[in-house]
C-alpha cells in the first residue's frame, strides 16, 4: 500500500533518478581508458642551415601520423609506418637556436607530445679558402675515385692520357695511365697492372693499395 504522503510521481522521479545513476555508473565502468602513448624526439645532426631529427613513436606496424613544431609554428605533418623516422628540417638560419616538439596525433587529434628540445645551428665558417684548379690529363681524361691519406699522399684512379711526341705507347703521340699519386708538390702518374681505365681505390697502407 503506498502512503498517502508519498504520491506516486515522487516515488516515480526518485526510481527514475536511481536507475539513470545506476546505468551512468555501469556506463562509466565499461568506458575503455586512452592509453598512455609513449613518444620521443632526439637530435641526430646539425648543421648551418638543417637539423636532422628522430622522431620514435608507438605501435610498431601500424600508420602513425605526427606533427612535427618549430617554435610557434608547425613544420608539417607526417604519416608512416615505422617506429622511429628521420625528419631532415631545412632552410634554418645560421648560428640561431629553435625549439622542436613532436605531437602524436590519432583522427587528427593531438594524443601526446614529446619533451621540447633546443638546438642551436652552426655559424657559418669565418676561413678565407684559396682554391687551386689542377688538371689531370688531356680531353677525354676522367678520374672514377680518390683516396686522400693526407695533404701530401693523395691517390686517384681512372683513364689519363697526356701528351707524349716521343712515345708510341697507344700510336697516338700520347700516353695512357690509370693512376696517380700526389706527393705535395706534383702528380706522379702510373700504370697499375696495365693502362686498362681503373674504377675504385682502397688504402690500407702504403703497402697495401
């Protein structure tokens, strides 16, 4: 029997309140928790103008999509597949610092963002260079590899031909190498075997060539 100072709407908007906390409380057990993405952003080299980044992401296997800040602003975004990526940034000023941060992104949502780190470009070289042009040969010459020892032991390797009147060598008037060697102060050219065009070098030691 219901009492008479309980009406029947009351008695009803109370089990009604009861059973909607009852199924929000049910609901908010099986929501699945977002997972903790553990994402990662290191410097691999820097120079004057560029800096090559790592950028190491989760879910092996999978299409990841990240963005990649420059300060303020977005470099660009990303999608790949593998775990860790090498992002080349170009176009940087000279002995300037930047700050980078990666962002994880899922349906285009930011999921997680790495440490921001700070890099500071190289400054240009501040040497005066004197360049010398040398010249191995005569047209037709090529060279296919060099081996720089040091500033007074530098071999290369191809197809020189120089003139020589006096020697009859080729039938030409002149004369065909395939090696050179420089000694600091001039190029001694050789034949290695034959005068047949050579491709590559290795120097293991004066010996061993």
């Amino acid at each position: 029997m219901l009492s008479d100072n309980k009406p029947i709407t009351e008695i009803a908007m109370t089990a009604t309140i009861l059973i909607t906390l009852s199924l929000l409380a049910i609901s908010c057990k099986e929501c699945p928790t977002e997972p903790k993405y553990e994402v990662y952003l290191s410097v691999e080299d820097v120079a004057c103008v560029w800096v090559t980044l790592k950028v190491t992401l989760p879910d092996s296997g999978k299409i990841n999509q990240f963005a990649l800040d420059r300060n303020d602003s977005t470099v660009a975004a990303y999608t790949c597949f593998d775990d860790d990526t090498l992002i080349t940034d170009e176009g940087l000023s000279p002995d300037t610092e930047y700050s980078y941060r990666m962002r994880f992104l899922k349906d285009g949502k930011t999921k997680a963002e790495s440490e921001a780190i700070t890099i500071h470009t190289l400054p240009t070289t501040s040497h005066d260079f004197i360049w010398e042009i040398d010249t191995l040969g005569n047209y037709g010459s090529y060279l296919k590899d060099a081996w720089i020892v040091n500033e007074n032991n530098i071999w290369v390797v191809g197809y020189i031909r120089v003139d020589d009147p006096d020697s009859s060598f080729d039938g030409t008037g002149q004369e065909t190498f395939n090696a050179a060697r420089w000694d600091g102060e001039k190029w001694n050219l050789m034949r290695i075997i034959n005068s047949a065009p050579l491709y590559s070098i290795f120097y293991f030691s004066d010996k061993d060539i």
